[in-house]
C-alpha cells in the first residue's frame, strides 16, 4: 500500500515549474519586434511628458517668483508715494499753522 501522506508531502514541497515552448517563427520574430518598438516608443513618450511637466513646473515657480517680485516692488513704490504725500500735507498744515504776530502797534 503506498503512502499517500509521504507523497503528498513530497508534491507539496516541489517547486511547480511550467516550461512553455514558444516556436520561434518569422511571424512571432515580427510581433514581438513590434510590441518592442511600441513599449519603447511609449517609454519615450512617457519621458517627454515628465520632462514637459518638469519644464512646466520650473517656468510656473520661476514666473510667481517674478509677479512676487513685481508686487513687492510696486507696495513699495505705493508706500513711498503715500508718505511723500503725507509730508507735502504736513507742510502745507504747518504752513496754514504757523502763527504771525500782529504787528506791534508800539513800534514805529
């Protein structure tokens, strides 16, 4: 009587390794060298679009940078306009301010 535990064992622990032939014909030369150039042709594709995406996203941050610039700059000159007229109206105040003593009626 066999031992069918032993066996089943044994079936367990085998490593399954499955062989297929594939004949190498004209046909199958063709195909596979077609579905290379396909793969590779959308490897390329692939890495054009990354680096477009890159390039894109470089110009983005490189012109916020630049509007971030522009807007300080233009705050600043409004800040320095803003106080070149808050010292011109201080003058003018200081101007209308400025108190003349009537004329001394003792002096001749």
């Amino acid at each position: 009587m066999p031992n069918f535990n032993y066996y089943h064992k044994k079936l367990q622990k085998q490593a399954i390794v499955h062989n297929i032939t594939v004949p190498v014909t004209p046909q199958v030369m063709k195909r596979s060298h077609k579905t290379e150039q396909t793969s590779e042709q959308l490897k390329e594709k692939t890495e054009i679009k990354k680096s477009e995406t890159q390039r894109l996203k470089e110009r983005r941050q490189h012109t916020t940078e630049i509007m971030h610039r522009n807007f300080e700059e233009r705050k600043r000159q409004r800040e320095k306009e803003k106080k070149k007229q808050e010292e011109a109206l201080c003058k003018e105040l200081r101007k209308a301010a400025i108190c003349k003593a009537p004329s001394n009626p003792f002096k001749k």
